[in-house]
C-alpha cells in the first residue's frame, strides 16, 4: 500500500466520520445555548446591518464527497435530497413573506451551498472559492477557509440597510464557535469588526412555523 493510498484512506475515513456526526447531532454542544430567534430579532434583520449564515439544505450521508473532491462536477459531492430542497423552497418563501433586505449572497463553491443559496436567495449569488469546506482537510488547508468563514461574519455590511448573506458549512462554523447548527439553519450575527462578531439567535428549518406564529401576532397587535 502506497503512502499515497494510506493518506487517502486517512482523510475519506476522517470525512465519514465528521460526516456522520454532523447528519446525526446537528446540534450545540454543552458549552453552547442555542437561541431560538424571536420576531424581535427579524426587525433587526429589517433594518439590516446583519449578516444571515445559512448552513446548506438537508443532504444524502450515504453519498459522500469524493476525494480529492471535484468543484466543477456535483456528482463527486454529496448533494440535497429532495426533501431538503423542499424545506429551502418553503424557507425561500418565509424569508420574502418576512421582507429581509439583503444584496449581498456569497457561496461556498459545493454545489449543495450553491444550490441552497438559490433555492432560498435567488439566482444572483457571489461563489467564494476559499469558503471551502471544512471538515475533511488537513489542519494547513483548513486555516485559509475558517479564517475566509470569520472574515464574511465580522466585516461590516454595506450599503447600509441590508444584510449580508452567507451560504456554506456547519463545521466552518463549529470551527469559530462551541456550535454545529442542524442543516438548513439560518444563524444571525451581528458583525463588530477586526475579526469579531457577536452571535444573535439562529431559525432551524422546525422554528420557522412558531416564529412566524410569533411575528404575525406581534404585527397584529401594533
């Protein structure tokens, strides 16, 4: 067996394995209280200012990506079940019921965060080659993308009065943060600057009924 062939069978072994612990917890860990977001924080998202990181759609655990992984080809990736691209669709349709101002969407290059993006935020979104993901690469290679993730988190939003929105990974996530949120999750984040960002609250696909129950009796009431 050739040193090549061990390094192979070391990093998919290593994909499988983070792969299976993210499809099968999606969730904080002990350290971290996971807030539900409130429609106190959706008129924060309407006055922008915020940045939305969504971790991509559901997806198929029995399908892997390959390694080395190919960007330009989908079938070497694990990609969306149907029922994943379903939730995105219905979460498509609260976010525009909720009129979030946003103009910026920035993708991990994987096709399932391209296509997430698409299915909730439209057709114009901006690919992020160095938002790779994380979970499978060498410490060396993963720096570069945790540190594109923070960058995307802490930078100021501009033009004033929207939102900047990021579509990508869960382990980039868990990488800054005692936090692995469940697939399809939106967690909002208010950017501070020079690296810094302060986490806000987070929608997982089953909040998405009970928080527009929320914001829908809140408006009536005004």
């Amino acid at each position: 067996m050739t040193v090549n062939t061990i390094q192979y069978l070391f990093r998919l072994g290593r994909q499988v394995a983070v792969l299976l612990a993210c499809t099968l917890s999606g969730v904080a860990s002990a350290g971290f209280i996971e807030i539900p977001a409130s429609p106190q924080h959706i008129a924060l998202l309407q006055q922008g200012g915020l940045v939305v990181y969504m971790r991509h759609g559901r997806t198929d655990a029995r399908i892997p990506d390959q390694i080395p992984v190919n960007l330009n080809d989908c079938s070497s990736q694990r990609p969306l079940t149907d029922a994943g691209r379903q939730t995105l669709d219905n979460i498509g349709q609260y976010v525009t019921q909720l009129n979030i101002p946003y103009q910026s969407v920035i993708s991990s290059p994987f096709c399932r965060a391209q296509e997430s993006a698409r299915r909730v935020f439209g057709e114009a979104i901006q690919i992020d080659i160095d938002l790779r993901y994380t979970a499978a690469m060498p410490a060396a290679e993963r720096k570069p993308a945790v540190e594109r993730t923070r960058l995307h988190l802490s930078e100021p939003v501009s033009p004033m009065g929207t939102n900047r929105i990021v579509v990508s990974h869960g382990p980039n996530i868990a990488e800054l943060m005692d936090y692995l949120p469940k697939e399809g999750t939106l967690i909002l984040f208010r950017p501070l600057g020079q690296g810094r960002f302060e986490y806000l609250a987070s929608i997982p696909p089953a909040h998405w009924p009970e928080l527009l129950r929320q914001w829908q009796t809140e408006n009536t009431l005004r």
